[in-house]
C-alpha cells in the first residue's frame, strides 16, 4: 500500500493530498427532502469531483479495488478524473462494472472501496462511490457513449432476472459477442433496482438510461415472463435454443416475525410497502390506480435495521407519516444499512428505537392496526452473524401506537425456478446451489448468482456474482467443457 | 401489448376475453391465472384462466365488473389491447382420479372452476357440479358445465332460475342422502367459500378451495398475498391459490381484502364520474348502463 513513484497525472503532491477535506456531497435539505421523492444527493459539480479526486493517495497495491467485488480500477479512474478527462474515466469503469450510475448511488462504498482506502486511516477515505457516480452521471449528459464492436459468436444466453446480477451478466456477455435475452417477471425491467429502491435514493431515469445502452449494445429484453410459469429454463433450452441460461431471480417472499396481530390490516411486509410505492406508484393515487394506506399523520414504524428497513421508513415520511420509526433489536452499529442512509434518516427526524423489538401488535377489534407491545433487549455473545445475539430484558415491555408496522426482516428463497427444474440443486433454506467461482448450478449449461444464491444482499454483491458468472459463461460457451 | 381477439359478455357485468397470449396458452393448466394491468397508470389485478387454445396462441379471461380496473377492462372489445398479462400464476390444481367430485362455482367462481371440472373429468371422476348465481341472467357457463358435468345442479338466490337457494343447500342434500364424496373442490365469493368448508368439515370430506386476496407481483416477491393457514402465513401466488379449505381462516381473507376499500370506492366514484362525462364506451355491454354503473361493492381481491 505504499504510494507509487509512477509519473501522476495528479498536480497535489503526496504529502498535501492528505491536507484536502473530503468534498462534502451536496444534498437537498432535511426538512425540504422529507416531503418529497426527489433525489437526496444531488451530485459533484466537475470541480468539486477533480478536488476530490487530487485526494487520491494512488496506492501500488489498490485495495480500494481489490475489495470491489467487480473489480474496479478505481486509482485509473480517478487519476483520470483529475485530468479532466471524465469520458476516459467512465469508459475505464465501465470495463468492469456496467452499471456505475447505479453502483455510485446505492453500492455500500464503506465495506469495500472506501473502507479499504489508505486515506481512512488517517482522515475521511476518499469519496470513491461519489466520484463514480460524478462520471457515470457525466457520461449520460453528454450523450456521447462509445459503444463496443464485437464479432457475433452465435451462442445465446438467457439470462432470468432483470436485476443488478442480470443486468450484469447481460452487459458482459453482449460484449463478448453472445446474443442476449433478458426475461422480466413484472411489467417493468430493473428487478430490485425499480421496485425495490426508492426514487430520492435511486431516480428510476438512472435505471432507464442504463437500460437502454444495453438494449443500444444489442441486449433484448422480454417482460411479463415467468421463468418458471410462464416457460421453463428446459424449455429455454430445448425449445428455444439458448445455449446457457443465467438465473438471477433475487430476493423472495418476505419474512414475518411469528408474533400475534401480524395479520392485521396496516401490517406491511417491505416488500409490499416499497413495490406499491416504486412500481406501482401509489402514491400518486387516484392518477395511478394501486392504492395504499393513507400515512398522513399517522404513526408508521418499519421493524429491521437494513438498508431496506430505512427505505421504506424514509418512504413512509415522504408521505406524511406523522412519527415513524425505526425498531431495531441490536444496536446502531449492528445495523446493516449503508451509513450514508442511517446519516439522511437521522437529518430527516426518522425515529430510532434501537435495542427493541417487537413481541405483539394491537388491533381495534375490527381488524386494523392499532399499536405494538415491545421489549427492550441487550445484547449478549455473539451469535452464528458474529453480531451479538439481542437478548430481551424481562419485564421491559411498553406499548407503542402504531396505525402501520412495516416488517423488513429479511426474504426466504423463491421456491418458483427451484420447483420446476429437475437436478437443480437446492440448499436446505431452498437457494440454489451454486460455486462461487464459477456461479455454475448442479445443471450442465445453467449457473445462478445474486440473492437467490446467497439469500439477500447488496446491489454490488449480485453484480459481483453477475461479473463471475459471465466469465464462466463465456468459458462453458467457447470452450463446450462443463 | 397483449390483443383482444374476441370479446363477449357471457352475463351482466361478466365478460369473456379471448386475448393473445401464446407463452401463456401454452403452458395453462387448470386452476391457475394470470395478473393483468390495462394501461400505464394501472394496478395489477388477478383474473381467472377460463381456458386456453395453444394452438391459437389464446386465452379465455373471464371478468366480473367489480370496481374501477374491471370496469374498465370490460369497457374493452376486440381489437383493443392489453398493456401487460403476466401467467399462468399459482400452482395448478392436484388432478387425480379421487372417485366422485364435487365442484362448487359460485357467481364468476365458475369460470374459475371450470377447467379444474373439467379436468377432474378427464381424470376418471364422477363429476357432480354446483352452480349458484344471484339470479338468472348471472349463470354463467351452464352449457360448458353441462357437458362435462354427470350431475349439474344450479341455483339462484332468488329462484329466478333452476332452483331458489344456495350452492350449499345442494351441496347438504348431497350429504345427508349419503352420496360419496371424496372431494369437494369449491370457487366463489369468501362466504361462500366458508360455507362449503364448514359444512363438510365434519363429515372430514378433503374440500379445497382458491383463494382471491389482494395481490400485486403474484410471483413470489411482494407478499401481499399472504393468507392464514393453519395459524400461518401462506402466499396465494406461490403456495397456492387452491388450499385445504379446513385450514384457511377465512374470516383474515375477508378482513385483509376489505383493507383498500375507501381507496376502491374513490377510484369507482371517479370513473363513474367521467363515464358519465362519456370518457370509456359502454356500448357494448348487452345491459349497457347497468353493467358498467354497478355499484362497487366489492375489492381488489374478489375477480377470482
């Protein structure tokens, strides 16, 4: 990690490149943003980014990019940068990472690139996630993407999932030459990256534009297919002729705690509360026609501590929840969510209940949410996670009124690809098998990455999963061997 | 884009599509459906697979005018298009030779049971059908009933047609004259639903119904869907829609599907206001006005 005697681009010398602060992120206002969708961060300008770019240490040994799980080469990047050369620095990202704008705004920098950044030792690591999210958002205004020319190979891919693994994937292979189908269970393309993440954190215009340089790269996509239902992956094929087949069908049904009144009207899973909101735009209700619970003024809580957790309470605020919380039942640091969230939902009067959980919710006797019993905890030895195990304290418990409990405390697997393909391999808790070199699955010609392999992760982990499985893939597809 | 080759109301407010849809004609089997969404600004609605031509490429959809979106579609005739159809959905119903069947439909339910009727048919059962509607004009497939029914009963609330009374009055009579029964599989409104089970829940006869609650992705993500079986939550799209009628709790289904009302009757209001400005055409319907102004008085859930 020693700094590099190569001839720098970057005019700061060593020494004062440590003296720079961290450029701060410009965002909209708390009080103004906790009303409205539009995003939060609101970008570097061109000189705020090759500032922060001087910051650079450019380390010999990068472990900024050694800890990026699709291997960006950050300090070329950002070298780059600091020349002004922001369309050289997009392409150099784009060779290993297709989705940048989006990895810019929602990868969690903090436990890869940045959390290995040399400058973090000593002052704030460098504002790598920021940095790339500046070019990728650079190169769109411009317009001017250089589109790669490659010989067509004549293999087809089918790639399952139109999500940051999929997408991933599909954005590889069209470079290496393969034809490329992409098939989308909903009506609209992006997986978790649409119905999952909100607006003020991941603008859906963001995803189009992704979306259509892969489709101006010759990617086809085909929405409202079930892979599964509607065809299956021996069908894919044996019928339709696709030599390999990519499953990367994400996170399934959610999780319920098991405790009383979790049936009750005003009960949410995430999932649920998120998709009417990102999808299916309820909250433009009655122009959209999906309706949902009216929040204003109500009491809102959303049970979990990930990055999920926080998008569906700062969600609630935008529509005018009265108090929302958030219940954890380990502590600040355990939480799972990007910092950067935890931070805007602090700024935002998001509610923290943290060392709590809770064991029962309250009805009106008509059916409807009325409030939640908790108990406090503390925490104890570590558990399997290596977190410390939430113990409850007796005798804690106090009752919190609630009109809507959102639960975000994880997915199991969906069952629907697993059910319907023979000598696929499941393990125990029903994800698909598969090796985490090769993303290869128990079927010859079929690999699989992302949450339906590993349970629910991070954007860049399915992408990281989606980078290794193209590889693979285009081995398996020149070279015939399994 | 999915195209209406063929539009037809088979009752008042009850309308057969026949939409293309190969991938989905393809692969349909009885007890299945599909989610629909009509335009842009549309939510995404369940709706019931009456049956399917693969050669053609096609599917019947049956649809009830309930609230806004089933109002509007049934607005639609052929040559229109729908935005997205998504299926078939949900596990297909278990087909078995299991000796003598009956099948319930109760009002639009019975388009539902139809292919299951249908297909327990084919499987070797003696194949006893229940109809019930409010009145007359609402039988709905009583010729496809017929044909592949050995015994159809029907009743109408009001005894405007076949016999007055209800689905389960037939369905008792059939009890106490001792006929054997080695599986009762019924479709239709919750309470109807209920009944059933109730009913043969003490004589331990295997009944199964298909559940109608509130759904949005039906693919296994969101979780809407959720039902109570046994103590434990279940997803209709995933786990179901059929189910072992004597472990649903049925009263969590009604309340859990009343959940939007407010919203469902707002939206209702809404187009009816700007239908009778003359926005959507209703000439179509054979009862025009009728069908398309019923009051909403159902949910979300209810088109299954």
């Amino acid at each position: 990690m020693t700094p590099t005697a190569k001839k720098s681009l970057n005019p700061v010398p060593i020494k004062e490149r440590m003296k720079i602060p961290r450029q701060t992120m410009p965002e909209q206002a708390p009080q103004q943003r906790a009303h409205n969708f539009n995003e939060v961060n609101l970008g570097y300008s061109a000189e705020l980014a090759q500032q922060e770019a001087q910051r650079c240490l450019e380390c010999a040994k990068a472990t900024c990019s050694d800890n990026c799980p699709v291997g960006v080469k950050v300090t070329e990047f950002v070298e780059l940068i600091v020349a002004g050369k922001f369309l050289e620095a997009a392409a150099k990202i784009r060779e290993d990472n297709v989705l940048p704008a989006i990895t810019g705004r929602v990868c969690p920098q903090e436990d890869h690139c940045e959390g290995k950044c040399l400058l973090g030792k000593k002052v704030k690591p460098l504002g790598i996630g920021y940095l790339e999210r500046f070019v990728a958002d650079y190169e769109q205004k411009m317009g001017s993407r250089v589109l790669p020319s490659v010989p067509p190979t004549g293999k087809r891919v089918a790639v399952v999932g139109s999500g940051p693994s999929g997408l991933t994937v599909a954005g590889d292979l069209i470079q290496k030459g393969h034809k490329v189908r992409v098939f989308e269970a909903l009506h609209e393309l992006g997986g978790v990256l649409v119905y999952g993440i909100p607006e003020f954190r991941l603008p859906k215009r963001i995803i189009r534009e992704q979306l259509n340089y892969m489709r101006e790269m010759g990617v086809e996509f085909e929405t409202d297919v079930v892979v599964g239902r509607t065809v299956t992956i021996d069908e894919l094929m044996n019928e339709e002729g696709y030599d390999a087949v990519y499953i990367g069908t994400g996170a399934g049904l959610p999780q319920f705690m098991g405790i009383p009144g979790e049936h009750l009207n005003g009960v949410y899973s995430a999932n649920e509360f998120l998709t009417r909101i990102n999808l299916m735009k309820a909250y433009k209700f009655p122009v959209y026609d999906e309706p949902m619970l009216d929040l204003r003024g109500k009491n809102v809580a959303v049970i979990g501590g990930g990055n999920t957790a926080l998008d569906a309470i700062r969600s609630a605020l935008r529509l005018g929840a009265g108090k929302a919380y958030v219940i954890y039942r380990r502590s600040e640091a355990e939480m799972p969510a990007r910092i950067e969230e935890v931070h805007h939902a602090e700024q935002e009067g998001i509610d923290f209940r943290m060392l709590t959980a809770p064991v029962e919710f309250f009805s009106d006797g008509k059916g409807w949410l009325t409030g939640a019993r908790c108990v406090r905890m503390e925490l104890g030895e570590p558990d399997a996670s290596g977190r410390r195990r939430p113990v409850p304290i007796a005798g804690s418990e106090f009752d919190l009124p609630l009109s809507v409990a959102i639960m975000a405390i994880g997915t199991t697997a969906n069952p629907i690809v697993q059910t319907t393909t023979p000598g696929l391999g499941t393990n125990k808790r029903g994800y698909i098998v598969a090796s985490e070199e090769t993303q290869r699955t128990t079927r010859k010609g079929v690999f699989a990455g992302g949450d339906i392999v590993t349970g629910a992760a991070t954007v860049i982990l399915a992408m990281g999963a989606g980078r290794r499985a193209a590889k693979s893939i285009h081995e398996y597809l020149t070279t015939g061997e399994w | 884009m999915f195209k209406i080759i063929h539009a037809q109301f088979l009752a008042p407010g009850i309308k057969r599509f026949v939409i293309e849809a190969p991938r989905i004609a393809r692969k349909q089997k009885p007890g299945q459906f599909v989610i629909l969404r009509i335009y842009e600004e549309g939510e995404r609605i369940p709706v019931t697979i009456e049956n399917s031509d693969p050669e053609r490429g096609t599917i019947n959809i049956v649809v009830q005018s309930v609230g806004k979106t089933t109002h509007l579609l049934n607005s639609l005739t052929s040559g229109d298009s729908i935005l997205d159809v998504v299926g078939p959905l949900g596990k297909p119903s278990e087909i078995a030779n299991y000796g003598t069947v009956v099948v319930v439909g109760g009002g639009v339910g019975t388009a539902m049971a139809y292919p299951t009727a249908a297909a327990l048919k084919r499987a070797g059962n003696r194949l006893i059908s229940i109809v019930g509607a409010r009145n007359k004009e609402l039988v709905i497939l009583e010729k496809e009933m017929r044909v592949t029914s050995d015994v159809l009963m029907i009743t109408t609330d009001d005894g405007s047609y076949a016999d007055k009374g209800f689905v389960t009055d037939k369905l008792r009579q059939l009890i106490q004259n001792g006929a054997r029964i080695d599986l009762v599989v019924a479709v239709g409104p919750i309470v109807m639903m209920k009944a059933v089970a109730d009913m043969t829940r003490p004589e331990r006869i295997h009944t199964v119904v298909s559940l109608n609650p509130i759904m949005i992705d039906g693919t296994g993500m969101c979780g809407g869907c959720r039902v109570l079986i046994d103590g434990k939550s279940q997803f209709a799209c995933v786990d179901g829609p059929e189910f072992d009628a004597h472990r649903v709790d049925f009263a969590v289904l009604v309340q859990r599907n009343a959940m939007y009302r407010d919203a469902e009757q707002q939206s209702m209001a809404e187009y009816q206001g700007r239908t009778a400005e003359g926005g959507r055409p209703c000439a179509d319907a054979p009862h025009g006005e009728h069908a398309c102004l019923a009051a909403s008085s159902g949910t979300q859930g209810e088109q299954r």
